[in-house]
C-alpha cells in the first residue's frame, strides 16, 4: 500500500538526449500519447492546469486527475496526482538535468494521502513496476531516434 509515511518513490534515467529534448517528450501531448498514456486529451505545462482520463485495468476504472502545481522550464514539472473513484494524493515530480553527454530523469513519488490497501495497483511494488514501464521502457523505446 502507498503510504503517506512511506519514503517516496525515485525512478532515475538517463537519455542520450539534449534537455529540451527530453522536456518537450514529457510535456507535449502528442509526444506524451506515444509513450505515457494515449488518451491524454490536454496538457499543458503550467501552474494550474488540469486533466482528466480514465484507464480500466482488470475491470477498475482508474480516473487520473492531474493538476500542475509546479514548472520550471527545461528543469522540473511537478503533477498533483490522484484518482477520482479513489482515496489518496500524491505528487509526482520530474526533475531534468544535465551530466556530461547525458540528460538525467529523475522521478520521484510523494504521497501526501494514503490509497487503498486493497487495490494492487496501489501497492508500492505495482507502483515501482509502472513507473520503471513508463520511464525505462516506453519513453527510453520513444527517444532513441529524436537526438
């Protein structure tokens, strides 16, 4: 279970990509469709901005609501994250950096409100899994060929 007291979650990358390269694939909504989740209908990376989609996994309808609290350009973009159908907050933060030749992702996961015990995907292992998915499997296959 993803626990407010819990340490956070960290995911780190690193792409053989310039910054703003790696930027515009986690903030463009097209570029997003390809590699997070396809039915994104907006996003915008500004203070305030809000979506909504649903994602049904093994007959659970899992309403993302995202809000953007933060954004510093090229650097960091911080999403409130929660569901509609249920309880829990967290807060997901993707910071970007330049080392060398390469752009570091770093994504870390605070959870602010408890989620359910009892939805799997609430777990903290089911969590780590996806969120390794998304950044080190789909966005790394997305990138390769846009240096």
């Amino acid at each position: 279970m993803l626990r407010h007291t819990d340490y956070p979650i960290i995911i780190k990358e690193s792409f053989r990509i310039s910054v703003n390269k790696l930027w515009n694939a986690l903030t463009e909504v097209d570029q997003m469709r390809q590699w997070f989740f396809e039915n994104i209908p907006d996003f915008k990376p500004e203070v305030g901005f809000q979506t909504q989609f649903a994602v049904v996994n093994e007959g659970r309808t899992f309403t993302h609501l995202w809000t953007i609290t933060e954004v510093v350009p090229d650097k960091k973009i911080v999403y409130n994250w929660k569901y509609k159908e249920y309880p829990g907050d967290s807060l997901a933060i993707f910071e970007l950096s330049q080392e060398n030749d390469q752009t570091l992702l770093r994504l870390t996961l605070k959870i602010l409100e408890d989620f359910p015990a009892e939805i799997p995907e609430f777990s903290r292992e089911s969590c780590i899994g996806g969120w390794n998915y998304f950044l080190g499997e789909r966005l790394k296959d997305y990138l390769p060929d846009k240096s």
